[in-house]
C-alpha cells in the first residue's frame, strides 16, 4: 500500500466517523486540489469497532457538505496490515495515540510513524476534540482544525 514515494497516510479518531474521516476528506480534496492525489495513499480508520461498517456522523457529512467535500467512507478499525504499510498514521487526541503505540508495539516491521495530527496545526491546537456529544459548532471546529492541520502536513511532505 505505501507508495514508492514514501506517501501514505491514516487518519485515526475513536470510531472513526467523526474527526478522522472529515480529516481523510479534507486531506483528499487538498491533494486534489494540488494535483498530487494521485502520488497519496489516503485512508481513515478506528482506535475502537464500534462503528465498523457505519457512514459518517450525518453532523459530519453537513459540514463537509456545507464546505463542498464529499466521502463515501466507512467505519473501520485499524489492524495490523496499517503499521507495517502505512507511512504516517495521525491522530486526533491522547488516548488515540496511547492505543496505537500500544498496538503498534505488538507488530514486528511496524513502519508508520504515529503521531498527532495537531502536531501540524500552525496555531498549536494539539487535540481535536471529539464533537460527537457536541454540537454542529464543534463539528465546524474540528473541520477547521483539520484544514489547518492537513494543509501543514501536506506542505511538509510534498
């Protein structure tokens, strides 16, 4: 699955149909929108299995819709298979990272390498917060936490 060029990323959240997947929309539609697409491996995934198979948060899909972006992903959780062929796996929050590095340690060739994906975020937003109790505004929030972050992310590894 890694390219050639060494340019493959997931977004992982909790479930996997909130903030990770607003994220691999918005990182899919910058690489498009910068002709680079197509040099990407681009994908989402889950921490947990709750959601497995689900479509986003309908809060999610209005607000990627209201910024013109669509996704048709669905919910699934990360395996194995991710840490050995993916090159940057980016997280949105603490205990995201926890269960990944500790899911990472039981692979053999894990390659990813796994951090937050605030870590970009020009106004140092280390955590997007998960909006799934919240409101439309904090889903708007995490859009804007994700362009942001997305765009630096893209410019450092273009």
């Amino acid at each position: 699955m890694a390219t050639p060029s060494g340019r493959s990323v997931l977004f992982v959240c909790l479930g996997n149909i909130c903030r990770s997947p607003i994220a691999e929309a918005v990182f899919r539609k910058m690489a498009t929108d910068n002709g680079v697409v197509g040099k990407w491996v681009i994908d989402s995934g889950a921490t947990s299995d709750w959601n497995t198979g689900s479509t986003p948060d309908a809060r999610g899909l209005a607000c990627l819709r209201k910024h013109v972006i669509e996704t048709d992903h669905r919910a699934r959780q990360v395996t194995k298979e991710d840490f050995m062929t993916f090159d940057h796996i980016l997280c949105m929050d603490e205990s995201n990272l926890r269960d990944l590095n500790k899911k990472a340690s039981s692979v053999k060739n894990s390659k990813a390498k796994i951090e937050l994906l605030g870590s970009f975020d020009p106004e140092k937003q280390l955590i997007i917060k998960d909006p799934y109790y919240g409101s439309d505004k904090d889903f708007e929030t995490v859009y804007e936490q994700c362009v942001r972050c997305c765009k630096a992310f893209l410019e450092q590894h273009s």
